[in-house]
C-alpha cells in the first residue's frame, strides 16, 4: 500500500559552530554540553513542533501545515534562541574548568531552516523516517550562504514557500531577502530571520539598572579579588551571615530551584526590620538589580555593579527611593535629617561589613577556605540553589542626591 503524502513546515535546528568545535575539543565535556544544549532547545520548541529525529549537532521537526502559523513558528523559533542563549552563557559563567570544550563555548550558535511541503512516513528498521523532495531541500539548507552574505551564525532561514504558507508578511517582521543555489534542485528563494539581532533586542528590553546620576545614594569599593569570586559570596544567601552586618538568615524564594529575574529574598535582621527583595535583572558577574521593599520606607530599587580592575573588582552599590511617600519626605527639609542619618549609619554598617568581606575573599584566594564545586557540563552547584546577597560596600565617599523628578532607568519588557 502507498504511504499517503501529508503537508507540514519542516524545521531543522543545527548547532552552528559544533564540527570545529568538536575538533578541537574533549569528547566528553563537548558531548556532554552538547547534549545539554539540544535539550534545553528542544524543550522551547517541544509545544509547537515534533521531534523527527536527533541528527548529530541537529534535530529534524515538523508540525502539520493545520496546526501552525507564521505568528506560532516565529514565537516558537525566537523563544528556542534565546533560552539557547541564555543556557550558553549560564554554562560558560558557571563553569571554572579550563578545557578546550569549556573555553571555546562561545562559538557556539544555533541556526533554524524552515521550509513547508510535502512527505510520506517510512519505516526503516523500526524508526520512522519522514521522505520526500522537500525534506530533500529543508536538510540541503543546512549548507548556505548566509554567514557569508550577512555575517551571521544565529539566524533562521526560510524558504519563500514556507513564508508564503505561514502567511507572513517580510517587510513586517523584519525578514531579509535572500536567494540559494544547489545542485539538482535550482534556485531557491528564501528570507533569512536576524535572531542575533532579536536576542539582543531582547536583553536590552529587560534591562533593569540605574546608573550613579540617578541614585539617592551610591556608594563604591575595591575588594581583592575578580568578579566571578566577588559575585560568589555576594550572591549566596548561605553566605550572608558570615559577613553581613546583623543578618539572621536570609529565606529564598526561587522558581525551579535556580535563582534569576523573581526570586524574592526575605531578610531577617538581628536588630533591624526584615524586609523583602526581588529580583528584577540578572546579568551574572556584571550586574544585578532587585527591588527592596520595607514595612516603613516603602519600595527602593537597587543596582549593585561588578566592574574588574585587574584582578580586583570595583563594586557600585546603586539606590534610589521609588516610593513616592519617602521621596516627598526626603524632598522636605524637616525631614531631611533622618535620610542623612540614615544613610551615615548604612555607611557604618558597610564598614564594617566589607572589612570582613575582605578578609574572607583573601582567604578565599589563599585556598584556606573552601568554594563550592560545580558541575561544568551542567552549570550547575553541587550543594544546592544560591540567593541574591545584599551588597555592603564601604571605605569610599558616598554621594548623596535627592531629586523627585528624575526617573529611574526601570524599563518592561
């Protein structure tokens, strides 16, 4: 019996990067990365388009022409991009081992081609295989032009049919003419989709940081040691009682077990209030920001910045009130007063702190203390899931600034 031609949009997913990748790296981390990689892409396309089959560096996918659109495949193609990116750069800033597989992740890309058409299902020693012209063509897309003409290694590329299926307009999503030639099959007119550009759109829509022009109070410090120890004992709520001034215990709220942009902080003080934090951006060993809210003072927004000066780092504590109430009290000059002292005792409390900080980072350097280890295929703690640390800096000047009407760099995605 004739196996009946059915009519999907054929995707394929393929590392970019990953045949040279390979060449010059450890066979095991290098699978092992590559393994995590293509799950963590798969799992974003998982809801929309069905795994064929595994190929190397590459996953062949397909969802029938009734069950999606252009609007559904281009949400599906960019939120599989952009959790590969976040997934690479996690590995490569959680990671300490100096193998050729670990250090050279950078140069790994993901790329889609999408076509539609037709197929007929085959069964070749129990695995089910799509055949056909078109899936002929979706997999000779692999190897094309566009990193040459473009520049590009992030990036999908579909076929003018795929696009005329999707009924999607080019101009309006931003897709880029762009015509392949092969053997037997001729001219193909395609569009080509600039996910490296998409990806940075969105990190810069997300970007939650003010800067030292719009603080009401900014305080910076050198400590003795790089960015990546810094963050380490910064950001572990485990650690936090060993340095920070009067801090109890710190509760943490993540999702999933892993701490980004939502996970809240509950801190108990031995003397002071407790008050609740929120993680509102995230950017590993550069900067983060989180909310700080207090039962009296009400919401304050802060950005703590990681800057490395050799193998120093210049931290940056960043603050500003949000709270409209405080604001105006801070704006009264009978008021006044308490914020100013307020902020001394912050400063004391900072002194005090960072001089502990100091001499654990030094013992740290020293190997007389021990740091978590960390699985580098997964990026991942062994001892358990990390919270954001509030930041305590010091010995510096502190500039204090008050003006209601400038706003914060607070943007929504």
């Amino acid at each position: 019996m004739l196996a009946q031609s059915e009519r999907a949009c054929l995707v394929i997913a393929d590392i970019s990067g990953y045949t040279g990748y390979l060449a010059g790296s450890e066979l095991d981390h290098a699978q092992d990365i590559l393994a995590d990689l293509l799950e963590t892409s798969l799992t974003a396309l998982g809801p929309v388009l069905r795994l064929n089959k595994l190929e190397g560096d590459a996953a062949f996918l397909y969802a029938p022409e009734a069950e999606i659109d252009g609007s559904i495949l281009l949400d599906a193609l960019e939120t599989a991009f952009f959790a590969f990116q976040r997934r690479l750069r996690s590995i490569r800033q959680a990671t300490t081992c100096q193998c050729n597989a670990c250090r050279t992740i950078p140069n790994l890309n993901l790329k889609f081609c999408a076509h539609n058409g037709g197929f007929v299902r085959q069964r070749i020693m129990g695995q089910e295989e799509l055949a056909g012209r078109d899936v002929i063509l979706v997999h000779r897309l692999l190897k094309n032009r566009v990193a040459e003409a473009f520049g590009l290694h992030g990036y999908g590329l579909f076929t003018a049919a795929c696009v005329e299926t999707m009924k999607l307009v080019p101009t309006a999503v931003g897709l880029i003419p762009h015509v392949e030639q092969y053997e037997h099959i001729g001219e193909v007119p395609a569009y080509v989709h600039n996910l490296q550009k998409r990806w940075k759109e969105e990190e810069e829509t997300r970007r939650v940081r003010l800067s030292p022009e719009e603080a009401d109070i900014h305080m910076q410090f050198m400590l003795p040691a790089p960015p990546p120890l810094v963050w380490e004992w910064m950001t572990d709520a485990a650690r936090r009682p060993q340095w920070a001034d009067d801090v109890v215990r710190v509760d943490v709220g993540t999702m999933g077990g892993r701490r980004g942009v939502g996970t809240t902080n509950h801190c108990i003080h031995g003397k002071a209030a407790a008050h609740l934090e929120e993680i509102v951006d995230w950017r590993p060993f550069d900067y983060y920001s989180y909310t700080i809210t207090h039962p009296e003072s009400g919401e304050s927004l802060v950005t703590e910045v990681l800057e490395a000066a050799g193998d120093h780092t210049r931290f940056h504590w960043i603050m500003r009130v949000q709270s409209p109430a405080t604001r105006a009290m801070m704006e009264d000059p009978q008021h006044r007063p308490m914020f100013e002292q307020f902020a001394a005792e912050m400063r004391q409390s900072f002194d005090r702190s960072v001089a502990r900080l100091r001499e654990i980072l030094q013992e740290v350097k020293a190997g007389c203390r021990p740091v978590p280890r960390r699985d580098p295929r997964r990026g991942r703690r062994q001892w358990g899931t990390r919270s954001m640390t509030r930041a305590i800096p010091c010995p510096t000047p502190m500039h204090i600034v008050a003006s209601p009407n400038r706003p914060s760099r607070r943007s929504s995605s």
